[in-house]
C-alpha cells in the first residue's frame, strides 16, 4: 500500500474519533505479547521490521514503541519514516521503493512485518513478498487483520469482505472506497496462503 492508501486509511478511522485508534492499540498490544513469547528475542537480536508508517498516531509503529531493544532494530517503509531513528536511539530507518529489499541472505534473526502483505497485491506478488522476507530472515513472523473479523478496518464496513473478492470490490466502490476496492492495495491471503508461501521460500545456504 501507497502512502495514500495509509492517509485513507488513517481518514476512515479518524471518523471515530479515539475509539478506533484505542481498539487496534488493545489488539497490537496483545500481538506484541505473542510475538515475545514466541519468538523470545534477546538485547542481541537483530530485527528488522518491514512496513512501517510515516503517521504518528498512538496505535502506529507499535513494534517499536513496545520493543526493550530499539536499537537492534532496522525498520523499512515506503514513507518517510525517519522521525524513528529520532523517537529510538539506535533503530536505522531505510526508505525503500522496490519489492527487492536492500539486504544479503539471512541478515536478521528476526524479520517481523504487520499488515502489510494484504496491500502488495494478489498472490503472486504476496508470494515474492513472503519470500523476500524469509531470504533476508532466519525466522520469521507476519501477520495480517483476520478477515472474518466482523468489521474490515481498512474501509470500516462490515461483513461485506465476507463476500466473494468481486462483490466485496464492487461493494467498496458503491460507497467510495474505490483505492481498497483494487486488488494491488487490498487482498485478503489466507492463513494457508501465508504457510504455502513461506515454505515456498528458497534456503539460503
């Protein structure tokens, strides 16, 4: 997703005031509890974390407002995201424009990626997203809003992503919603389309 599907993003949200930004804040604090169980990260552990934001509000970035070591972390993003080498001593931002990222094989004991690979495209190209994370990382964890959720946080309308891909589509351009009714901003990968994809992936030797 563009910079200016993250201002819609952000737009649509704002309509409820607080409530929303405190709800994803509730969740991501949650996510981030697994992530450390999970993943049990040490003050030694290279991270690099893949689509990060240029907005600054509360729930945005949560990663790094919530990691103990901020400066084991590389974060990349298509925006302007350098305001967090400032708010993080120590984490290097890097701005990138391709789906190649700038890294040797296995660079990262940790790759992590939060809600972005719904917004590369369709299955192809979320495949090669995939991918490209696991070449860069030893062990990686990537998430994306579960879709059977009830409301769809990027356009705030409920149950119709429910719908076969065509008439939610056709849905979102019937209420002006037309940059997340296009496949390259908004596709829903299932949870087995994400496993399939990282085993997929090519091992570095």
């Amino acid at each position: 997703m563009d910079t200016s599907g993250e201002y819609l993003y952000y737009q649509y949200q704002e309509r409820f005031g607080n409530v929303a930004a405190k709800t994803a804040w509730a969740a991501r604090k949650r996510m981030f509890g697994h992530i450390m169980r999970l993943a049990k990260p040490t003050r030694d552990t290279a991270v690099l974390d893949v689509g990060v934001t240029s907005f600054k509000r509360e729930d945005c970035n949560f990663f790094e407002r919530l990691y103990p070591y901020p400066g084991k972390i590389t974060a990349v993003g298509l925006g302007d995201s350098a305001y967090l080498e400032k708010d993080y001593p120590g984490l290097k931002f890097i701005k990138i424009n391709s789906d190649k990222l700038p890294f040797t094989d296995k660079s990262f004991d940790l790759v992590v990626s939060f809600a972005a690979v719904e917004h590369v495209g369709g299955r192809e190209e979320q495949r090669r997203f995939i991918q490209e994370l696991c070449r860069v990382g030893r062990r990686c964890l990537i998430t994306c809003p579960y879709r059977w959720f009830p409301v769809e946080f990027h356009t705030l309308l409920p149950f119709v992503h429910w719908l076969p891909s065509p008439y939610f589509r056709k849905a979102c351009r019937l209420v002006g919603r037309d940059f997340f009714a296009e496949e390259k901003n908004l596709s829903f990968p299932s949870r087995k389309d994400i496993v399939s994809f990282s085993r997929q992936a090519p091992k570095s030797g």
